[in-house]
C-alpha cells in the first residue's frame, strides 16, 4: 500500500528543474516584454522611456525574459536609435529575430512630443 501512496504522491509533483523554455515546440510564436519602463541615459541626460521587446520562441516552447529585461537596463550613452538596435542585437545572441521598440515623450519648447522608435538589429528604423 505504500508504494500505491508514494507513486500517487510523486505524479502531484512539477519539475521545478525542467527548463520549459528549451523544450521543442510543434510551432513558433512570438512573445517578450511590454510596458518596461527604464531610463535611458544620452551624455549627462536621463530620462523614462518605456520599452517592448518582442522575439520568436524558434524551435522552443518559450523565451528567456530574464534576458529581455537584463538587455534592456544594460547602461547606456549611446543615442536612442543605437541604444535600441544594441538592445536587439544582446536579445538576438540567444533568441534571434527580436524586434525592439521604445516609447519616450520628447520637450519641445512648451510641449511633450510623443516619440516611438521601433528596430531590428539590420534595416530599417521606424
């Protein structure tokens, strides 16, 4: 009878130690980060910008969103556009094809323009 209790005890259990993410999926899907919130900062000046960070999940089941968010607040000094593409290319060594996009308010004289700059790690800015 123990051996019933113990084997029916054992199929409760998840595997903690499962690495969910490197299993093989039947497809790939797209999945990230959104609504991050970080500062950037260009010479002397920070400011808040908010990130999205989107990636394929290949030939696995997931994304390692760990690396999304330590890629994202790495320091930077570079200007916006360099700052997201870098940010692409640190999400691509590990999940590749990562679209980054980054939403900041810009002052001009007595207003607030609203900015997005979305990029790949090649091609286009938009």
């Amino acid at each position: 009878m123990a051996s019933k209790n113990s084997k029916a005890m054992d199929s409760e259990f998840i595997d903690i130690s499962a690495d969910v993410q490197s299993e093989l999926a039947k497809f790939p899907v797209n999945a990230g980060v959104s609504n991050l919130r970080v500062l950037h900062t260009e010479g002397n000046v920070s400011m808040p910008v908010e990130l999205s960070i989107l990636t394929s999940t290949g030939q696995g089941r997931g994304v390692h969103m760990s690396r999304l968010v330590a890629a994202a607040r790495a320091k930077s000094t570079r200007n916006i556009e360099e700052w997201v593409r870098w940010i692409a290319a640190q999400v691509n060594e590990t999940q590749p094809g990562s679209t980054v996009t980054c939403r900041y308010d810009l002052p001009y004289e007595d207003r607030f323009v609203k900015v997005i700059v979305s990029a790949k790690e090649r091609g286009a800015l938009t």
